[in-house]
C-alpha cells in the first residue's frame, strides 16, 4: 500500500518537472505570436526551433559544441584536479597556506572577463586561451573547497593516526584525502558552470568557433533565434557534465547511502 | 622482565595548559603491571582525559615522566579508545579494522585477518559485518569494532576514556564483561576512566580517584581481573561502591 503510494508520488514529481518549461514556452509563444516587433526582439519558440533544426542539420551546432565541450572541459580536468592538489596539499604547512591566502582571494575574486583579453594575447585565439580561461575560473574554487576539506578533518580520526604512529603522508592518504572528496566533488559541481564560462568568455571576446563565437555571429545579424539555440545548447552541456559529475559522486560516496 | 615489574610507571608528572594558573596534572604518580585494569574516576574536568591524553603522547608533560617498560622494538604498545569512535565512514568495518596493516605493511596480511576473526568472535561479532559500513551498525557494534581496530595494533597498554558511557546497560554490561576477558586472556593492561563506580568497581583491580591533578586517593579492589559475573551483588562489591561514592561525594561537593 504505501509503496504504491509512493511510488504514485514519485510519479506525480516526475510530472511536474517539465511544468515550469512548459509554461515558459507556452508564454513566450502566445506574447510572440502573430506579432513580427515582438519576435525580432524575442525571437520565438518556433523559430529557435527552426534554428535548432538548422543548426543541428548543417553539423554548425555539434561542431560548435564540440569545441566549447572540449575547452570547458580540459580547463575544468586541469583546474580541479591542479586546485584539488594544490589545497589538499596546504594542510601540510600552516604557515604556506596563510601566505597563500590573500593570493587566492585574490585570484578568486578577479573578474575573469577582464583577464581574458590579456590571456587571449598569450595564447592566442586558439583552443588554448580558452583552456586557459577555463582553468583560471576553476582553479581558485577548487583550491579553496579542497583545503577547506582538507582542515574540518574530524578530529578523533587525526587523534587516531597519531596515537598509531602514523606519517604524516599516511595521515594525508588515508584520512585527510578521502574525508576531503566530498569537498571535491562540490567543488566540480560548481567548476562545471564556472569552466563553460571561461570557455565561453573567450569565444564570446575573440574566436573562429564554438558556441560563444556562434552566439556573438547570430547576435550580430539579430538572429536572436540562433542566440537562443545556442543557449540552449550551453544549458544541455551543462546538464550533461553535472549529471556526469553525479553519477561520480554516487560512486564515490556509496558508504553514504547504504 | 618478571611478571610483576611494571609495564608504565608514572613518576612526578605535572602539566598545565598555556594560561592557566593551577596545573591540570599536579606531581601525578602511577605505575601499572599487566594483567591490571586501574580506574580513574572524579569530578568532571579534574583531567582525567588530560592524562590519558599525555600517557598516550598527544600531549607533552611540562615535567615529571612517563615511562613505558614495552616489549623492545615495538611500535605501538598504547591503544587509546575515545569515547566516540573514530571509525572512517568511508571505510567498511574490515578496512577500518584493517587500518594496523595499511600502516604497517610488514605484517603479514593472512596473519591479520587471523586475528581480526579471533578478535571478532572474542567480542561476539559476526563475521557479516565486515562488509558493512559504520554507519550501519548499532552503538555497541560500534564501540566494539573500535576497540578491536586498536587492539589490531597489539598494544600492551589500553587507554579507555569512558568507552561504554554512550551505551544501554545490557550492552554495556556484556561490553565490560567481554573488555575484562581480553585483558586477562591476552595478559594486556588497561587504564580505564569512567564515571561510573559500579563499572569502576566490577571491572577494575584498583580504582583511583583524581582530585587537585593528582591520584588522590588510592582502593584496591581485588588481585586480578576475573569475569564480572561472580562480582556484582556480593557484599565485597558494594563494600567497596560505598567507600568510593562517599569518598568522591566529599571530593565532588568540594
Ligand atoms: N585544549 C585545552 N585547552 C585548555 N584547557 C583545556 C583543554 N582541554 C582541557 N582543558 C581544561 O583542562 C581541565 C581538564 O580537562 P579534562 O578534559 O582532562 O577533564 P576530564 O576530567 O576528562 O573531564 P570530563 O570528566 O568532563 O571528561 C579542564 O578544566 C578543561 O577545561
Ligand atoms: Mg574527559
């Protein structure tokens, strides 16, 4: 009995997911309908799916996401893991991590938008400036939470290895890394958006390709409709990363769960 | 080293956190042989944990010494056993338990396992919780679980810092039985800190009270650990109950 009411519940939730999109959708579509003002200033949803259409048959959009997908996410793999291990490792000196500080308030706190021309100017408008801007957004969020993690480490588990006799690279190993990966995983959760910004910016300012360069084209000739495409297909990459990083975090934290 | 020669001696040992005005450990003594489980009991915040924790080596003595008479070239002889267990969440109860042979990967991996069964059957877990996690387990599984994780460091001398204070009673009492086994079987000593006389009473062979950062005053209570169940109720155990309630009510009531 209550199994099925539950699962009816469920049901029901799973129902009221699209809800809101609908709605939108249906909105967007009834102020836009039949009024050409209107739907030069926000398009409308037949026509970014025109747009959609289009894109997808012509391959500009896959080929675009590809390269926006691949620069979010060798700038992400870089960032976290060089910030994950740059933070855990702060937990080895006290005094490195107080000088460190300031500098990566400092990095976190720069607007990567006003980086990006001069980095932009050192790796030129390849796939590597984007990288790096990818990186740069990551890496501060990844330092921070990791050495975070890595000081609200329970207390009785470090009492623990001391009264064993422990190194200080076994109590790193085996207590400090693995009671930080929570810490991790939130800090890819939020390096997902961050990285396909980075990507983003650096297209958005000067590229040949990727979504950021598809979107700053439309816009330029009012093809708000191909704007909207590609914004769609920022959201769907961005889905598809957290459920990937998702799909990890279960892993890793199946002890959790059971 | 013959049978009665003290396994730690304690001598003249103080102790006092930065800032503070009177010592915490003031001109401590205490020695302890194998085979012993010595009590500490008193007031909340007299230091007991302190102590323990400066036997144990997490904290320096300002003066005074500890000294340890271990078997030579052993490593860990002291087992500290917290009131909340630090068992890793993230690790199932054998690899906690396994925890001894990660740090020290000279021991022989089968001859590991082999004592972690004898040890689970010593304190009546069965061997399907080896696979579980923490989380999973009841208080008392816990409690036993992190008792034999230190224990499969083969210490000589086990710290217990009110270790069955969080439990139901039966639990406890079948804890404090099982704790008193060991002891005796494996020929370990104990320093067990507590806040209950009865458990003070039934399992300890001296009992302490601690007062002014010394161990104030001193009860034998029998020669040698033995199981509990002949000792609860006689007139021998609440003999000594009441000699040491109305000692530490005095000492309590300042
Ligand atoms: N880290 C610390 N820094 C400063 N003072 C401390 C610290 N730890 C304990 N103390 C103080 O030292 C004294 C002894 O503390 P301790 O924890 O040893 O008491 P206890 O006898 O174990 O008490 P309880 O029975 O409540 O556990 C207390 O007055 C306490 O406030
Ligand atoms: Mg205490």
């Amino acid at each position: 009995m209550e199994t099925s009411a539950t699962t009816k519940l469920v049901f029901a939730q799973r129902l009221l997911y699209p809800l809101p999109m609908v709605v939108f959708v249906l909105v967007w579509h009834f102020f836009t309908q039949g009024n050409k003002e209107r739907q030069f200033i926000f398009s409308s949803p037949e026509k970014v799916w025109e747009a959609l259409e289009r894109t997808i048959i012509s391959g500009e959009l896959l080929t675009n996401c590809q390269v926006t997908v691949t620069e979010a996410v060798a700038g992400f793999l870089l960032g976290t893991t060089i910030g994950a291990i740059i933070g855990l490792a702060l937990w080895y000196s006290k005094l490195v991590a107080q000088i460190s500080k300031p500098y990566i308030t400092a990095l976190a706190t720069v607007p990567i938008f006003a980086l990006a021309p001069v980095v932009i100017s050192w790796f030129g408008i390849d796939i590597y400036s984007k990288i790096a801007l990818a990186f740069l957004s990551t890496v501060s969020v990844a330092i921070v939470q990791s050495y975070q993690g890595a000081m609200s480490v329970e207390k009785r588990f470090l009492r623990l290895m001391q009264v064993a006799g422990a190194t200080r690279w076994q109590t790193f190993r085996l207590v400090v890394v693995p009671s930080s990966i929570i810490w991790v995983l939130n800090a890819m959760k939020l390096n997902i958006g961050l990285a396909l910004m980075g990507a983003f910016i650096g297209e958005f300012i000067s590229s040949e390709h990727g979504l950021g360069y598809m979107i700053v084209k439309a816009s330029g000739l009012y093809d708000q409709a191909t704007v909207f495409a590609g914004v769609i297909a920022l959201i769907v990459i961005a889905l598809a990363l957290t459920f990937v990083i998702e799909q990890i975090e279960n892993r890793l934290m199946r002890w959790k769960t059971v | 080293m013959s049978v009665s020669a003290p396994l730690l001696t304690i001598d003249n040992l103080c102790f006092d956190f930065d800032g503070q005005t009177e010592k915490t450990v003031n001109a401590l003594e205490l020695s302890v042989k194998k085979g012993e489980i010595v009590c500490i009991l008193g007031a909340s915040g007299c230091g007991k944990t302190t102590v323990l924790n400066l036997i144990a080596g997490l904290l320096k003595p300002k003066s005074g010494s500890i000294n340890m008479h271990a078997e030579a070239g052993k490593k860990n002889s002291i087992g500290y056993i917290f009131q909340s267990d630090p068992l890793f969440p993230w690790r199932t109860v054998e690899g906690n338990l396994m925890l001894a042979f990660d740090l020290n990967k000279s021991l022989d991996r089968n001859r590991a396992k082999e004592t972690m069964q004898q040890y689970l059957s010593m304190f009546h877990l069965n061997s399907q919780i080896l696979t579980k996690y923490p989380t999973q387990l009841s208080g008392g599984m816990r409690q036993r679980v992190s008792i034999i994780q230190s224990l499969m460091f083969d210490p000589e001398l086990l710290l217990l810092d009110e270790p069955f204070s969080a439990l139901d009673y039966y639990t406890k009492l079948s804890l404090e039985e099982e704790f008193c086994q060991l002891v005796k079987e494996k020929n370990k000593a104990a320093i067990l800190v507590t806040h209950d006389i009865e458990e003070a009473v039934s399992m300890g062979t001296r009992a302490f009270i601690m007062s002014g950062g010394k161990l104030a005053r001193e009860f034998h209570i029998k020669q040698e650990t033995q199981g509990l169940d002949n000792t609860r109720g006689t007139e021998e155990f609440a003999k000594h109950y009441r000699e040491i309630w109305s000692e530490l009510k005095t000492i309590i009531s300042g």
